[in-house]
C-alpha cells in the first residue's frame, strides 16, 4: 500500500466539476486581480468565524506581516511568540526590525504556555524600557491555544494578540472559532491546510473597524485610491483564481472537517495500546481540533519514520528545529536548553498522514505498522 501524506487529487477529483467552472468563470471575466469573488469570500469566511472583517492577503506569512503593520511595530519594539512553530511566525516579526521573545511551550498541547508569558514579562516589567507591544500565539497543528489566559495577560499589559491561525481555521476554543479569538488573527491558504487553495493564498481577521482599513490599504501598496499612498505597503492581494477555488471548496469545509476530525479519533483509539511509546496528540475537552496535522512523540522517532517509509507511508517532521536555534535567528543570543520543552518535543515529534479522504482501512494499515516498528 503506497499513500499521499495530504491527498489533494482525491479532493479535487471529487469537486472537480466545481472548481473547474469555478475557474473557468474567472478565466472568462478576466477579472483576475480584485474579482468579485475576492469580496464574496471575505464576507463567507468573516461569517463562518463570526468577526466584521475578513481580509483575503498573498500568504499566511503576508497576513502575520500586514497584522503586525497594521499596529505599527517599529526597529526595536518586542513581540512575544512561541519557538515551536513555522518559520514565518518569527520571520515577520524580524522582518519589521522588531525582536522575537520566545516563551516555551506547554508539554501537553504544545501551544505557548501562558504561565511562561506572565514570568517573561514581569522580568521585563524590571528593566528600564518595557518594549513589549504584542503577543503572536500559534494554534498547532490545529488545536486553539489558551486564549482566556493569553487575552486576560494581554489586557493586563496593554498589549495586543494576534493568532496566528495558519493551522487552525475550522477549529473552536469554548465554541468559538478559531479567528475570532483575539484582536486580529491570520490563516493561511497554502494547498495542505484544512482548507487550501491551489497556490499561496492567506486572510486577516479582525473586529476592528480601523484595523481592519489599515490592512485593506497596507495589502495594496498602503494606496487608500489609486496612485494615492498614505502607508508604504506591500503587494498582497489574494488572487481571484485562488478565492474562486476556495468558494468552491468552502462549500465542502464542514464535511471535510468531520471527516478530519473521525481520522484523529481514530488514530487516537487506536494508539492508546502503544502508550507510552507512543503518546498521541492531547486535545483539551473545551477545544475542538481540525488535525491540520495529526502529530505524535515517539523516542524512536527516526527509527520509526524510515520503518514506515519501506511501508509506503509518509511522515512529516513539524518541527525538527526550534525557532531560537535557527542561524537565521542567531542574532538573538539562544542556545540549546534556553526552552527545553521545544526542544524535547522537537526530538520527538512526528506526524501521520492525516486528511478528509483517509479511509479506515488506510489508517488501520497505518496502526499495524506503526506498531510492529516499535515492537
């Protein structure tokens, strides 16, 4: 049995009739930049996560980077953040010449931990200039973080929170949606995640009247008309063929997102023999996950991993390096131990196929050969 890690022809073939009109409309409008399309799923997606303003961007990066904009981060300010995530979650905060400050993860959900935010700035509370001005909590792998706790600390230091949501749209926290959660959030359309689109495509999130204006500005080169400018901005609008694919298959979400969710119940179930050799993904009962990745800690993990490659089962690692020991983050003075939750779960942590179309006989094979791998 050979099997696809994410199995997007399987998804596309079965709305194919769908996404091909859909497109084909476009290609016959030629309305290919700011279509009516982009407005139409704006106002679906605002409507499905229950917030004012939706903001259809290039990427998820691109949304992490306009949020931040918006709230006009400056060289020197501080953003706090998680260093067990994506990349970009750091990036756009460097990008912006403003410092990432990392607080580890909780070893259970592995979102930030809240506990580890209050010492941190506390400590900073101490010092001469307190520059913190934000806090970017991650949902992984599709779970919300803690976000009573990180808003209640947030509004105690007059700070903002933006998720960001690029794993997590679908999901809900206390039964609200992932999006709606924080000031402003930021999802990402990247093929993979629960709902993808055929390129690179992300939105911004917020109830935030001014907010929300400033990012529509800021996504097309800070004009509030055309060849008028008040923000130098950036080239990020989402292109029309990429929402006219998203309408499509936004029709399909919520069926999608059961069948996401039966896959990780049953990975779940399934596992509980092999613990703790294998400890599943901890789902907190207030939370609603949409297993945009279903990610498991295994001490053999390597060992693992290659034996399940010779089965024809792909495997993922999310992620094999934490943020504060990336070169490109070297310039912050981290070293190894500096947050030994990360670093453990980045010693172990390995994720399984996971997607709408997995049948059960799939995952069954999946199971047996995870577990005489690690027999």
């Amino acid at each position: 049995m050979r099997l696809n890690f994410v199995d997007l022809r399987r998804q596309y073939l079965s709305y194919k009739e769908e996404i091909d009109r859909a497109i084909d409309k476009v290609l016959n409008s030629t309305r290919f930049i700011m279509g009516p399309e982009i407005k139409e799923l704006e106002e679906q997606l605002a409507a499905y996560v229950g917030v004012k303003h939706a903001i259809g961007v290039s990427s998820g990066t691109d949304a992490l980077l306009l949020a931040l904009m918006a709230y006009d981060i400056k060289p020197g300010d501080e953003i706090i953040t998680t260093p067990f995530s994506f990349i970009a979650t750091a990036e756009v905060i460097s990008l912006l010449k403003a410092k990432p400050v990392f607080a580890d993860i909780e070893d259970s959900t592995y979102n930030l931990d809240p506990a580890k935010i209050a010492g941190i700035i506390e400590q900073k509370k101490k010092a001469e200039e307190f520059r913190i001005k934000g806090i970017i909590a991650v949902s992984l792998y599709g779970q919300c973080a803690d976000f009573d706790a990180l808003n209640s600390i947030a509004q105690k230091h007059n700070l903002f929170v933006l998720e960001d949501a690029c794993q997590s749209f679908g999901a809900t926290y206390k039964d609200r949606r992932s999006c709606s959660l924080t000031d402003v959030a930021a999802t990402s359309f990247f093929p993979s995640k629960p709902l993808g689109c055929y390129g690179d495509g992300g939105m911004v999130f917020t109830g935030d009247d001014s907010l929300a204006g400033k990012v529509r500005h800021l996504r097309e080169h800070g004009s509030q008309k055309r060849y008028e400018h008040k923000y130098v901005g950036l080239n990020s609008r989402l292109d029309t063929i990429q929402a006219a694919v998203l309408l499509a298959k936004f029709r399909h979400f919520e069926d999608e997102l059961i069948l996401r969710q039966k896959c990780g119940a049953y990975y779940t179930e399934k596992l509980k023999d092999l613990q703790p050799t294998v400890i599943p993904p901890a789902i907190l009962s207030h939370n609603k996950s949409v297993y945009a990745q279903y990610s498991i800690r295994v001490k053999r993990r390597d060992h693992l991993a290659e034996s399940l490659k010779k089965d024809g089962i792909p495997t993922a690692i999310h992620y094999p390096k934490p943020l504060h020991l990336q070169t490109a983050l070297d310039y912050l003075g981290h070293r190894p131990g500096d947050f030994p939750v990360s670093e453990a779960v980045a010693q172990e942590i390995l994720s399984l196929p996971i997607h709408p179309f997995l049948t059960e006989e799939e995952q069954s094979f999946i199971v047996d050969r995870i577990a005489s791998a690690l027999a």
